[in-house]
C-alpha cells in the first residue's frame, strides 16, 4: 500500500520519483560519501580506531577509497556499521555529517550560494532538487518533501537501508542541517520515529529555519 505522510494541511512540494510501492531500494552509494565520511573520521583523529572496527576484508581498501565510484550498498554497511562502533555522541555523529554535507555539496549547492547573493534562492529551492541531490550520492530510493509552514518542511527519505544504522540516521541529519543552512541564518533537522517505518524503508525528517 502506498505511504502517505500524516500531516494536516501539509503541500507535497516535491513528491517520489515514482509511488512509494514502486521505488527500488537502494543498491549503490557514491564513494564520495564514504571518502568525505573518512576524512571527517581522520581529522578528528579517529582514523586508528575505525579501520580495527572495520570487517578484515575492507581494511586495506577501504580507507583509502576515491571519490568518484559507486559502492555496492554492502561497503556502506561495512563503512557505516564501523561507524557506528565508534561509540561518538550524537553531538558528533551530527558534526560529522555536516563535514560531509559541506564536502559532497560544495560544487552543486555552491552555484546556488552565488545565485542566492543576487536573487535571494532560499532552502525552499534546496528542497525542490533533494531528487536530484539524492540520485548524486545513492541508485534507487527517493525522497518526498512537504511543505508544513513558510519554513518549515519534513523530508521522507525512501528504501535506503543505510538509514537503519544509527550513526547514519543521524549523520543524515547533519547532512540536511548543513544544506539547508547554507540558505538560511539558522537550521535544524530532527528524525521524527512516530511517522517512520522501519528506517531503511522509510525515514521520516523535520527540518526548520529562520
């Protein structure tokens, strides 16, 4: 049956690539996650702790992964998971997906960042390209944005099974917080648990700004 957000008086602004029932799941993520995602562990000194957490057969590649690839989902679980071992705060694990945010949107978001010193782009016009953001990083899924107020949005992200690991449920986070905050003076994003399914099939998000 397909999903159908639970809110009063919300505004699809930016609906599934396709139904809910049809949407693949996720099957490849971009290495430029999983690279951007290291470095982050690697400035904070973390590198050490997290290539022993790691399964044998990813420690001599994947730490030195390119961006560039696309990953079969498995090393993002392998990447993730070893992640997720690393015990960090939630304050971190956010921290380190704004790294990540800022790192995997720099040249996209950056010629909206000039746009928005001439014409005033606002998060809204973030959102409206979260498909075509998502299909940068991930093959499969999809997201579903609506509009709850002038600045106020919730964000449904589709079949990535990733997001059943917490430290990547809330380095998405981060990673939502930052895009969306390179257009506002202040954002915020929140998992919403009441209005998600299982996490890898449907992660339900709140973001707002001023």
């Amino acid at each position: 049956m397909c999903h159908r957000l639970r809110v009063t008086g919300g505004e699809i602004v930016l609906p599934f690539p396709a139904p809910f029932a049809r949407l693949e799941k996720v099957t490849e993520i971009r290495s430029t996650l999983i690279a951007s995602s290291i470095q982050a562990l690697k400035t904070r000194g973390l590198l050490e702790r997290y290539i022993e957490l790691l399964p044998e057969e990813f420690r001599g590649t994947l730490p030195h992964c390119i961006a560039g690839q696309w990953f079969p989902l498995s090393t993002g679980f392998a990447h993730y998971e070893a992640c997720d071992r690393l015990g960090l705060s939630l304050e971190e694990q956010k921290e380190i997906g704004s790294d990540v945010s800022r790192r995997i949107h720099e040249t996209f978001l950056g010629v909206l960042v000039q746009m928005a010193k001439g014409v005033g782009v606002t998060p809204w016009m973030v959102l409206g390209k979260g498909n075509q953001l998502f299909g940068r990083i991930a093959k499969g899924g999809g997201l579903q944005v609506t509009k709850l107020g002038p600045k106020d949005a919730q964000i449904e992200i589709a079949r990535l099974a990733l997001l059943e690991i917490p430290y990547f449920r809330t380095a998405a986070q981060g990673i939502y917080q930052v895009a969306i905050g390179m257009f506002a003076t202040r954002a915020h994003v929140r998992f919403i648990a009441a209005q998600s399914r299982s996490p890898g099939e449907l992660t339900t998000l709140h973001c707002s700004w001023v």
